[in-house]
C-alpha cells in the first residue's frame, strides 16, 4: 500500500493487485468500503464481485498454460 498526494493536496491510496483483491474480497464479507466505511450499493458489490472472478479465471489460466506449455531444455542456451 502507497499512500501518494496530489499538488491539490488530495491523497490517494494506491494497492499492488493482490491487496486489492484482498480489500475486494473483505468489503463483499462485510458489505462496507473498508476505508470510508459507507455501505456498498449493487454496482459497487458487483465490480467487486466481477474483479474477483477476473482474478480468479485469469489465474487458472495462467496455471494451465505453465502444465501444458512446452518445456525448453536448460542446455539449449549453454556455451
């Protein structure tokens, strides 16, 4: 998490993907925004829900990919 401020002096909360996933997944659990603490409207709880499974279905692809991805020998590039 990084906190960064604009020259308005507007601050602003930037979060690496897995701590937005993990912010996702906590405001779903409790229905609030976990730093405002307001509660979720329809649309907000849907992004957040669609977020995670974008997350999700691009992690089982990416794991398939490295099962059937054809392995290079280590060799091929030694001197």
């Amino acid at each position: 998490m990084r906190k960064v401020k604009t020259k308005k002096g507007k601050t602003f909360t930037l979060l690496n993907p897995a701590e937005k996933g993990r912010k996702a997944a906590y405001e779903l659990k409790y229905g609030a925004n976990a730093f405002t603490g307001e509660a979720l409207n329809k649309s907000q709880r849907s992004y957040r829900s669609g977020y995670l499974a974008a997350r999700s279905d691009n992690a089982k692809a990416y794991k398939w990919n490295l099962k059937h991805r054809k392995r290079i020998p280590q060799n091929v590039f030694k001197d």
